[in-house]
C-alpha cells in the first residue's frame, strides 16, 4: 500500500523521469537515422532542381549545345569533366552574363536574359551532375532536338575534279574543311540556313580575302557565328577563305546536305504509332504496306533510300499532284518527327518486296503517288517513285 501511495504522490516526477528515459534513449537512433533523412531530402530537392533544368536545358540550350550536352561546330560540350568539376559560382557567372567574343550570350535577367538565379542555378546543377542521358530522353520528348547535321561527305567525283583546278589543291582542303567544320550552320554548298547566312554569294565573293579570313578567325558579335582561331589551323583559314572567294568555280554538289537521323524515346515512338494509326494509316495501311491508295513505306528500298530529313520533309510539304497532303498545318514538327521516327523503326525487318493491303482506297487510275483517277505521267511524285519504284 505504501508503494501506491508513493506513486501517487510523485506521479508528476515519476512520468517525467520516463520521458527523459524515453529521450535519450531514442536520441542515439534519431542521430543515427538523421543523416539518412537529411540525405535523402538534399537528393529529393537535386533530383527536382535538374528535372526542371533539363526542361530549361531544352528550350534555352539543345539548339547550341546539343542533344545531350555534346556541343554543337564551335559551341563547347558541356557533358565533360572540365565542366562537372568546375566550382559553381563560375559556372553561375558564365551563364549569367555570358562569355564576351563567343556565341554565348547572357541568360541572366539583370543582363537583358530570361532566366531567374533560381534558374540558373537549377542549370548549373545539371552540368555538375552527369544526367545527360536523361536530358537527351527530355530533349526528344520535347521535341526540341536540334536537326542540324554535323558534318557531310564531300562528292570523291566532284572533289577530285575541284582538285584537277586551278588553285586545285587548296579549294579542295576548303571543300573538306568546309563539310567537317562549317556545314551544321551554313549548309550544303554555302548556300545556308535557317541559323546561319550562305556563304556561297556573290556579294560575299566582292569582299577582300583578309576581311573573310578574319569574320573566320574572330566570329561576328551579337550573331551565331564565333571565332574559330582557336580551332582552324592558319591553313584551314585560308583554304576556307579561298573556298568562299571562289566558289563560283566549285560545281554544285560537291558538299552534299548529309544526313540527319532523327532520335526516338519509347514515349516518341508510342507518340508516333498513335498519330500514324490516326492520320496515315487509312492511306499507307497499319503496318506500313501500302494500299492501291498510297505507296508501302514498310519495304527496304524506300527506307534505305529515303533519310529522315526528307521523310520530314515528304510529310510536311506532301508531294504535288498525289492525294499526299501536306500535314505541316494539321501536325506540329514534333508530332511528324514522332511519326517519321516510328516509321524508321520498321527498317530493320522491313521486307524486300511489300505486299499492299485490299480493300482500302480507290485504286482507279493513275501510279501508287497519283490521286485516284489522275492522269499525270510517272515523272510526278518523289524521286524513288520516278526510278522504277514497283507499283501494285
């Protein structure tokens, strides 16, 4: 009885003496378990800052930088350990107000750009974490990948005539250094792009050689076009100098547009089956067979024939005179490049000769490219049509 009643009268002390017991002995496993917590809150918040990073990597950076960081002509890779391992206030400082004399302009909003600190420093978070894997899967899917080709082989017949010139010999280093270095942005032949002006001009042709050399050596400020002294060779200079000086004389041809394939996800391709079942396949049938409507695109020739670009093109522009519209109003370029990847994927089991699907279409008159009923000749229609492309 004495024991209950000494309880009684300290229940008050007694309780608090538990929970003091209590304390400290769950403190050891709360500093044992902190850590952990903590270090999995930081990996929470980086994995949240680089996933919105590869989202602004994409719409701010893939165009120069690449699909995965690689680099694009004279914009530097980002996806290599100089960059990782670079301190982060001069990562910040470099994408805040920019890089003077180069292509890289400031992105920071203090300096004109459009991008907040937090931002920014999202951004440099990615680069000083190796997710360019991911950045290239979030790139695609955005369709935001960069179609520029990188370099391009020059015609062995056309360059070895260019060779046989006057001059000959450096106009044809041009011609290489040209397809390697300067094609991405001024394109087949000089005749340029969308991002960068031709160089195969008359006007351009009126300039004194050593003002040519030195827009090579020193870039053009405010433009895309950096310096290349620290690239090109003295010689690589004045053999592209003098390519641009005489490119009257070079025929045409000679520096091909080179082929750019274009890259797929398993969400790209998933993109592209749905839209190809909902817009093509009543004309091109399900599997890619064709149809007395429209020709087999699931057949080796035309794949191997055919690269990515062009099909891009085939799709977005249609082909005159056919019943093959032009979609580039009705699908935005991501959803054709989705539908222009998906038809790639059959390239590999592709069948050497297709067998048309029945009973879809109208087969009256005219060849595979033809509208029903039409009357044009076999000239109309995409080049593999005109070659003997086997009709049904």
């Amino acid at each position: 009885m004495k024991f209950f009643s000494y309880l009684k009268q300290h229940k008050s002390k007694l309780i608090s003496l538990i929970a003091v017991i209590y304390i400290m002995a769950l403190l050891p496993l709360y500093a044992w378990k902190e850590p952990v917590r903590m270090e999995k809150v930081e990996l929470e918040l980086l994995t949240e800052n680089i996933d919105s990073a590869m989202t602004l990597y994409a719409e701010n950076c893939a165009l120069c930088h690449g699909l995965a960081g690689e680099g694009i002509g004279p914009n530097p890779p980002l996806n290599n350990p100089g960059i990782t391992q670079m301190d982060y206030d001069t990562l910040f400082k470099i994408i805040s107000f920019g890089r003077y004399n180069t292509t890289m302009p400031a992105w920071g909003q203090a300096d004109g750009g459009p991008l907040t600190e937090y931002e920014i420093s999202q951004l440099v978070a990615l680069m000083q974490n190796d997710w360019w894997t991911y950045v290239q899967t979030r790139v695609i899917n955005l369709g935001l990948q960069p179609l520029i080709p990188f370099e391009s082989e020059p015609d062995p017949e056309l360059l070895a005539s260019v060779a046989a010139l006057p001059n000959g010999s450096v106009l044809a280093a041009g011609i290489t250094t040209y397809a390697a270095q300067c094609v991405s942005c001024h394109g087949a032949d000089g005749l340029g792009t969308n991002i960068a002006s031709a160089l195969n001009d008359p006007a351009l042709r009126e300039q004194p050689q050593e003002e040519i050399e030195n827009t090579i050596l020193n870039g053009v400020s405010g433009t895309l076009m950096a310096g290349w002294k620290s690239i090109l060779t003295s010689d690589e200079v004045m053999s592209l100098s003098t390519l641009i000086k005489e490119w009257d004389t070079i025929p045409s041809g000679t520096i091909p547009a080179p082929e750019t394939p274009i890259h797929v996800t398993a969400e790209s391709l998933q993109l592209g089956e749905t839209l190809y079942a909902e817009n093509c396949s009543f004309c091109h049938a399900a599997e890619g067979q064709g149809t007395p409507r429209a020709p087999s695109l699931n057949v080796k020739g035309f794949l191997e024939d055919t690269n990515d670009m062009a099909m891009q093109q085939i799709i977005s522009l249609g082909v005159p005179d056919t019943s093959m519209l032009a979609w580039e109003t009705r699908l935005s370029e991501a959803e054709i490049q989705a539908i222009v990847g998906f038809i790639r994927a059959w390239e590999p089991t592709a069948p050497e000769v297709a067998v048309p699907a029945r009973g879809s279409g109208n087969s009256a008159g005219g060849g595979r490219w033809q509208n029903p009923g039409s009357t044009t000749d076999g000239s109309k229609g995409p080049p593999w049509m005109r070659d003997g492309y086997p009709s049904n």
